[in-house]
C-alpha cells in the first residue's frame, strides 16, 4: 500500500516532545507575566461565524481573503479566526454585563491562508494580552513592561519601539500630506526600515504626494537623538493631534522605570488601521531575525465599533508571536531538553511486576519514571533511554532490590553506583 | 447599529477567567500525570490533509460525515481533525525513524459537525495518551492506572470498566453468533447498559440471530460475582480466542496495586471498529452523569495498516473528555477560582505613579498585583475587587506609604490592618 497521501497540510507543523516541551516552557512564561499584571485567561472558540469574521470592523479585506471558510451541517458559514482580537470584540459584544476594565490573556491556534515564506505558518499561534476600559497611559506602560518583563524571562536581548499615531498623523499634517492620504502615506512609512528613504519618496510621490511633502516628511523622520530628545524637537514642529501624541508618548516613557530598551521611531506605524495611539513593536537586538517578535498598540475605537454602541471601550493590547519565539529559542538554546522522564527502569532478570514496585514509588515521589515494558536486554534498553535524553537508568536486580537497592545510571557520565531506594529517590527528585 | 449576528458558532463556547482556570487546572493534572508515567508531549495541527482524514483504517464513513471540510488557496482539501489519534498515526507515518516505545501524550481541540445535545460539542477537547511498541498487558495496566491517578488526584469517584475484545469474540463464538455477525452485534451489545435485555435481544433478533443464542448471550452477559469469579465461569464456557482474551484480562488486572474501582464487565464493547484487545471506559460514580468520561483500548493493527508497512506497531491508549470532566467539576466544586490576582492595589489621594511603584514591588516577589488605572474612588474600586474574586486589596496613601507601610483588606473577613510594604508581601505571599 502506498502512502503518498499521508502528508502535513501546507503551513502546517508537528511539534515533538522536544520542540512541544520549548513551546510549553515559553507558553507558560508568557502566561505567568501576564497573570502577575493581574490578567485573567480566556478561551474562545477557533471556529466563528463568518460574519463575525467579516465584519467591517474587524479585520479587514486583506485578512479576509487569507480567512478559511466552512460551513456547517446547517449551512451556517463559519470561518477559523485569522486572530484573538475579533472573538474578544465579539465575545464583549455577546456578554453586556462584563465588569470593566477587562484585563483578558489568550493564547491560542490562528489562521491564515496565505503565501507561505520562512518563518510564515498558516497555523501558528498568537499570544495576546489587553486591558479594555483604560484611558490612561499607565495602561500602555504596562503593555511595555509586560515585554520587557517576558523578555527579560526569556534571556533575549530586545528593543521595545514605540510611537504614537497622533503624533504621527501631526508629523503627516506638519509634513503637508493631506489626511485622506494618511492611511495609504502610513502603509508606506511601515517600509521604510526595509526600502530605505529614497524608495520611500519615491513610492510616496508615485502615490501623489509632492516631492516637498515627501522630502519634508522624510527629515521629520530622520531627526537625531534619545528619546526625549527627539520628542522635544518634534515638538517645536507640530501641532494640535501632534502635541497630543508627544505627551502621550511623554506620560507613557515617564510611567516605564526600564527605559533602556525602549525607542521611540517616529516611522513606526503599525499597518492595521484600527490603532488609535500608542504602537509598539518589540524587536531582537544582534539578530538576523528582522521581523517583529511582538507587537501591539492602543485601539479605543474597534470595540465600541464592533459591539455597535455609543460606549466608549478604550483598549490597548500587545500580542506575542510563539511561533517566532520559539523559532529563536530553538536556535539559540544551548540544551534542549528532550523529555521531562526523569528516571527509566530496567528489570534485569526479574519479572516486570518486580521491577514495576519500583516505578510506582518513583512516580509516588513525584518523580516521572518510564519503564521498559518489552523485555528487552540492558544494552538496547540503555540505548533507548540515551536517545530518549532521560537522565538516569535505574537496573533493578532481584539480588540488589531484596535488599533494597537499585543501581542508578548517571547517563551523561556514565557512572553507576548502588544506592539504597531512598538514596535514589533523593537523587533523582534533586536532579 | 444591530449587531445579531454577533453570535457564537452553533457548538462551540467561550470560556471566561472562572471556566478558564478550571480548564488549565485539569489540563494541568492530566499532563502530570501523563509525564509522570513517562509520556511526552506530542502537538499536530488542527487543521489535516482530508485525505489523511478520509483514509480506510481513519475513524471510518460515520465521523467522516461529522468532519468540517475546507479547501486552502491552492485548491488542496483540509478538514479539521475529529480525534487526535488519526494525527498521530499520520505522524508515526511520516516519522519512520521515530524510536519505539513511542510514548506520547497529546492535548487539544477536535471538531464534529454533529447533532448537538446536552454535554455534546462541535468543538471540543481531547486529553489522549497512548503507547505505541509495546504487546504487553503491562501497558494496558499502566493505562488504568493512569486513569486512577487522574481521578484520584481531580477527587472524582469513579468506576473503570473494563473487558477484551478478543474475550468477547470468544463470548460471541460461544453463543453460537457467527463471526461476519460480530461487528453488528457488538454495536448492539454497547446499547445494554441503555436498553435494557428484552430490547437488546429484541434488536439481535431483529438482526438475524437466532433468539436461542440472543438469550445465550444474555446469559453469559449477566455472570455475577467479583473479577476474577466472572472469569473464571466464562473460562469454562469459551475456547481459543476467549481463551486468549481471558488470559489478557487477567495479566492486566494482576499488574493492578489498587482494584477495587476495575469492574470487569464483559458487555463492555466499545463502539469501534479497531479495538483488538483491552478496552475500558470510566465513569462516575453516584452521579447522573451516565456517560464515560474517559475511554480507551487497544489497537494493534490500526497503526500498521495506516502506515501501510508490514512492521508492527501494537498500541495501547486512553482519552479523556475535558469538557465532561469540566462539566463535573464545575457542579461540584464548592469555592470557584476567579481569577489567579492576589491584590490589587487601590491609590488614596496619591499620583498613580508612586501607586505603581507599589505594584512593582510586589510583582518583583512573585504577587500576581492588579492596580487602579482609571482614578475611582475606594467604595468604587472595592466594589469592583469584591466581584473579581481578588482576594486582597491593597490600599496605598500618601502619608501611609512616606512610613512605608499600606493598609491591608482582607477581602473575605473585610479586615483591614495598616502593615509594613514587607508584612504585606509575605502575607500575600502566603495567600
């Protein structure tokens, strides 16, 4: 029988135990920084009606064509989300009586169907957190301080940039761009890392922009220094909207104690339309990787949009890419480990019942313990247990066990000794 | 504007911070005592290759029907997996040089577009674990007790069912029911429990058995008496196949430590087709709830066949309903988790700023702290730490904290005592 057909899907990925247990390690960083900023979890369904999906105030055309649709037995069209924010919106929306502010983690499975390049799945999970019902920058220095934070856990060196798209649309009215151009002058501005300036310019009069205008726009961009530095000469530029952003982007700074890692960019711009504020996006420092690791920023519009109400819900929120994270770390890491079996058992000349009392006071100390279970001879077994990257062998004996002993094998040295089982245990709960 | 369609899809759920934890806190059993045993995580996609789906040695023509179909952009056909035991073998299949045992646990979400009834979901979680490589009832026994473990740890009370197919077939042989007869029969058998006798005969009857040996069967069906006394009256009765069986469910009950939860019950058929030898199913005790809320068993061949190779791949498994056991515990449970923050910190007349210094502090010592971001007043503030369910709040006044000391509101007592920013941590700490 041929099995050609048995294949992944195309942006798909299978996670073994060893690239499983670096997901989980990181997935439970990520959840331990959020609960301690007092955030609580929830979960929302990966399958939702398409016309939640579609929505005008979700995400957009573009993310539209990448939605994966379906229906059910009831010719009910449904769609895979493509991210957390909508079903947040729409589960705000479903539940009126929800206390405010709303402070919701979620991490889970999205989906796009879309081109596949490195680094891009089309199923891969998002890790987002967001606050619901602040206006206060504090709210934004905490989206800054929860990155450091679960950056910091993580041992990767990053920088944090941040903007704000007051201040932004400031600098394109003090730049001379009008605001109906803003959006599509924004969508250009977000490649100015990648194209270099004079690409910029160039798009940005392809797009009907003067040659003043762009090259006005450029210099504002451009301008030298830290970051107060930079805000205080915007500053003498701009005004009205732009003001505005300076002393949010101010009273957000003032709020962080760890500022070294954070920069503000005025050509940080964030593609989505729906930001209103502050945006940021966290970066690995000495790193090919270029892209953004995770990224966010304050929206107060979408919700109250979406959920069709005159309420205000103002609303920032970060969003951590697992997948590029763990890519990172399974690069960098220098010991992966490949289980978390501790201890394997092996029964030399003795009925596997025997052998099997042992597992169980291992397992009742805590300690996760394999056990062969197919008779094999002690050179197989010590094979196995070496692929596998459990630690320790212990060979249990019918002489050696009668007197309460078993011999535990150090895998990495290779050393053996004859320990009592209390020794053992011991041992293996420290290591 | 309207907002009707901002409907979940028919099927699925949300869950908010109180059903959330109670989900990560199973979530968080299971996998313990999944590692505990030795296994290791294992994560494939939710979304698979239809064809992997639809395969002959798959979950068969009546899940087929139940699966969500969809298409990517290049025109290839997806469906969302409707177990996770298709996902693995099509991963074993497509890993040829994975080492055996293959001990592997796997948490997640599957998809069945099927008739919704009470506890019954489109989307809904499966907690597999299964051991591939191994023939011994060993591993068949290690699957029990991984349930009683389980169990014992969530605090439910439970009865394991269990019995073995091939004893069955001898049961079937020997009340004279042909063997292209076993599979239909079999589907009827699993109704007993539900149906009663009279009908289930009724139905065999119906089915072209003879009433003779509908009522044989009955008979050999109803054997009273303990595990061991009920087989060995069925000893007597069967040869060959049953012969085998027996010997089977005997290896697996004495490599038992605690029996007194394992019922055998020899109408234990479990409805697929692919079970060749143990099967078991857990229910609760002394509840309404009648369905199993864990099941497994053993499948020898289905690997083999899926890989389409001549080698062996015998293998034990058994899963686990979240979303029955969520169910459960959610009945039952007399105080629920709200949330996972243990203070939050309330600003008297003081700059949020200095308030936030406060916050700081206590998350550096690992206290999950949430603050007053929008300037409510106290009665406001409590109100809203009250209905969280955080326990503690924290109140931080100007001259209070120049002493640097915070009074303390022990939420549920409604004690309030000025404390030291140190007696305040290791009070929390504690909490």
């Amino acid at each position: 029988m041929s099995n050609a057909k048995l294949e992944r899907a195309r942006g798909t990925r299978d996670f073994a135990a060893e690239g499983a247990l670096l997901r989980q390690q990181i997935v439970s960083t990520l959840r331990s920084v959020f609960e301690l900023y007092g955030y609580n979890p929830l979960e929302t369904p990966i399958v939702e009606r398409f016309d939640t999906l579609a929505s005008k105030y979700a995400g957009g055309e573009e993310i539209l064509k990448e939605t994966f649709r379906l229906t059910d037995q009831g010719g009910r069209e449904l769609g895979l989300r493509y991210d957390l924010t909508v079903p947040m919106c729409r589960f705000i929306a479903t539940n009126p009586n929800l206390k405010m502010p709303f402070k919701r983690y979620q991490l889970g499975e999205v989906f796009r169907d879309g081109p596949l390049k490195t680094g891009r799945y089309r199923e891969f999970m998002q890790c987002d957190v967001d606050v619901v019902g602040v206006k206060s920058m504090a709210a934004d220095a905490e989206m800054v301080e929860i990155a450091q934070d679960v950056f910091r856990k993580l041992q990767l060196s990053v920088i944090i940039k941040v903007n704000n798209r007051k201040l932004l649309n400031g600098i394109l009215a003090a730049a001379g761009i009008k605001s109906e151009k803003a959006e599509t002058t924004i969508l250009t501005l977000d490649k100015l890392e990648k194209l270099g300036q004079a690409a910029v310019e160039k798009e940005l009069e392809g797009k009907g922009t003067s040659a003043a205008a762009a090259k006005k726009l450029m210099l504002l961009m451009a301008l030298k220094g830290g970051n107060s530095e930079k805000l205080q000469k915007l500053g003498k530029e701009l005004g009205g909207e732009g003001k505005e952003g300076i002393a949010e982007l101010r009273q957000m700074l003032e709020s962080l104690e760890e500022k070294g890692n954070v920069e503000f960019d005025p050509s940080l711009a964030r593609g989505l339309a729906y930001y209103t504020g502050s945006v940021f996006e966290v970066f690995l420092k000495n790193s090919e990787i270029k892209s953004a690791i995770a990224a966010g920023g304050r929206y107060d519009k979408m919700i109250g949009n979406f959920v069709g109400s005159e309420r205000e819900y103002p609303a920032v929120g970060i969003s951590f890419g697992l997948d590029i994270i763990d890519d990172v770390l399974g690069m960098t890491a220098k010991e992966k480990k490949k289980t978390t079996t501790a201890a394997y058992i092996i029964p030399i000349k003795i009925a596997a019942a025997e052998a099997s009392k042992v597992a169980k006071q291992l397992r009742q100390k805590g300690i996760s313990t394999d056990i062969d279970m197919n008779g094999r001879d002690v050179k197989r077994n010590l094979e196995y247990v070496a692929a596998s990257g459990i630690p320790y062998a212990v060979l249990v004996g019918g002489k050696e066990l009668r007197e309460n002993r078993i011999t535990l094998r150090n895998m990495k040295t290779g050393k053996e000794e004859s320990v009592t089982l209390a020794e053992a245990t011991a041992a293996l709960q420290k290591a």
